[in-house]
C-alpha cells in the first residue's frame, strides 16, 4: 500500500478512519454480512462503489461521518436497478435519541440529490424512479443502545393519534459492543474483529491487549492477494493505537502487534506501517502547531477574523502554504494582505 494512504488513516483517524475502510467492496460486504444475510446477497457487492459526496449536515460532523455507496443489484443486466448503501459511523458515546430524525434528514438528501442528477440530463421528471436508499447505523461506542427506533417514535405521546401520520423508515441498528465475539468472527469476516476492537478501543489495557493480540493473528490468515486490505486494516490499527490509547501504552502494544505477527514478512510490514504512521503524525504536529500560531496572531492584530478564514486554515494540508500565510502576516498591514482564500 502506498505510503500517502498509510497516511490517511494517521491523519484523518477520527473524521474518516472507518470510512476509508469502508471503500473496500469486501469491507463493505462483511458489514452487511452482520446486518442482514439476505440484505447482502441480494446486492452485487462485487461492484460497489463509494459516492464522493457527504449527506451529514456540518452541524452532526462532530459526532458521526457518513460512507455512502452504490451496487447493482443481483441478476440486473448492465445500467439497472442500484441501491444506495447509507452508512452512518456513529462516533460518540452516548446513544443518539434523535437518529430517526436525522436519518430521515440523510435519505431525503440523497433522494433529493439522485433529482438532481436526473434533471441535469432530462427535461422533466415523467421518467424519474428514485434508487432505493438502505440506511445502516454503525455505533462503536460501549453504553447500551438497543435501537434506533423510527421517527413516530418521537411525536408527543400526547397526540399519539397523528403519529400515523408521520413519515415511518426503517433502518438497520449495528450496535458492535453488543455483539459476541463468535459471532462478529463467523459472520463478519475479517471486518468484523477490527469492527470488535473499536469498539472497545478505551477497555481497560489486559482486555485491550487480549483483544489486539486475537485481531492481528484473525487478519494473519488472510490470502497474500489481499494484501492490500490487510495493510489498510493494519493501519487502521495502528491509527487507534496512537490516537485513543494512552502514550505510556502506547510503546508496550506496538511491540504486541508486531510479536503477534506470524511470519517475519508479516513483522517487516507491521515495522514499515508503524513507522510510515509516526512520520504522518509527526507532520501532523508540525501543521497544527503552525496553524495554531497563525490564528493566534491574526486575532492579536486584527481582532475577530471570519469563521471561513479559520475553518480554511484548519482544514489545510499544506505546510508550505500555512508558512507562506505566516511570512505574509508579518508585513501584513489587513487581513486581506495576508492572501488566505
């Protein structure tokens, strides 16, 4: 795996480390495999494909991120009938009492954007069917949530009698923590045994360590043709060790993962990702402490600075150009002067 991608997962860990798992067709399929056998064979997942394009609100971005696919479905010739995969990635703790409500929000989007797409290619909407959307909940966190529930449920019991009047969706719960190892293992392929990992990823560190040790030896059994995904899931790993565990830990679990590898070009690798995850997170550092200066001054010499120019800067990759913008404010007389666009 190029390194760039080992990258992805050190430096975008919490917004999109399950997501860039997620862009594996067989990722993909040994959720559904958890969420519903017959869900999952009635797809084409041999042919699933990642939309490029978010449907969470920017309010919700800090507790969850979307993964949202497309597949033909089974025996469909070339060009016909899709389903649109909708996976929301719960990140927080806490159970989310108004997911009905936000789901509904999220496929509507979707609808309204399949629209779109239709009327920029036809004069009206006479031939339109709308794809079928699957929504799928992923909840990673460790307190009890037993279901998502649908959107009369929550309507004022007091007016109970209007509730059949409310939009109703149903919509698949995957509540990881909830789910028994065996089960996660027999059914969700190699996915599922990370999926059991991050979801206990702040257990005490003897459940931890007995947890990664079982992971990295289920994925050493993987076929040397899917070497690619295996680096991808190793890297996810390695991504949760460095961004949830506690530093002090930290030394004592890599040298776990790369002793609970089998075979010495399993080791090598394991050494080579570690290593290509601690220069991304070096960078990392280095970024955020330019990024943290630049705002900081701003704000010293020109008071409030728009929202949009400190998202721009938080959001920016580019070491080179963060430090341009820093040479600029020093001899900068306006906001303008300093070239943030």
């Amino acid at each position: 795996m190029h390194r760039k991608r080992i990258r992805e997962f050190a430096r975008n860990f919490h917004e999109n480390g399950m997501k860039l798992l997620l862009e594996d067709p067989k990722n993909v399929r040994d959720l559904l495999m958890l969420v519903s056998r017959d869900i999952a064979e009635r797809i084409d997942l041999e042919h699933v494909k990642p939309v490029k394009q978010t449907f969470v609100r920017k309010d919700y971005r800090h507790v969850h991120t979307d993964s949202v696919l497309t597949a033909p479905l089974r025996g469909e010739p070339e060009g016909g009938k899709r389903v649109w995969i909708y996976i929301l990635i719960e990140h927080q703790s806490e159970p989310d009492r108004m997911m009905p409500l936000r789901l509904h929000d999220y496929v509507i989007q979707i609808l309204r954007y399949q629209e779109r797409q239709w009327k920029r290619r036809h004069r009206s909407v006479a031939g339109l069917q709308l794809q079928p959307v699957l929504p799928i909940v992923l909840y990673t966190g460790n307190k009890r949530w037993d279901t998502v529930g649908t959107l009369p449920d929550l309507i004022d019991p007091g007016a109970a009698e209007f509730r059949r009047y409310t939009p109703r969706m149903e919509s698949f719960f995957l509540n990881v923590s909830r789910i028994g190892r065996a089960l996660l293992a027999a059914a969700g392929g190699f996915f599922g045994p990370v999926l059991r990992l991050a979801a206990f990823k702040r257990a005490p560190l003897a459940k931890f360590r007995e947890l990664l040790v079982a992971v990295i030896r289920a994925l050493e059994a993987m076929a040397t043709a899917e070497r690619l995904r295996w680096l991808e899931l190793l890297s996810y790993i390695h991504a949760l060790v460095y961004h949830v565990r506690h530093p002090e830990e930290q030394p004592g679990l890599w040298r776990q993962i790369e002793a609970s590898a089998a075979t010495d070009p399993h080791r090598q690798e394991v050494a080579r990702v570690s290593r290509t995850i601690a220069d991304a997170l070096r960078d990392e550092t280095r970024l955020e402490t330019v990024r943290e200066t630049l705002t900081r001054q701003l704000c010293r010499r020109f008071g409030d600075v728009p929202e949009e120019t400190i998202a721009l800067i938080e959001s920016t990759k580019s070491l080179k150009r963060l430090k341009g913008w820093l040479d600029r404010f020093a001899t900068a007389e306006t906001l303008d002067d300093v070239g943030i666009e």
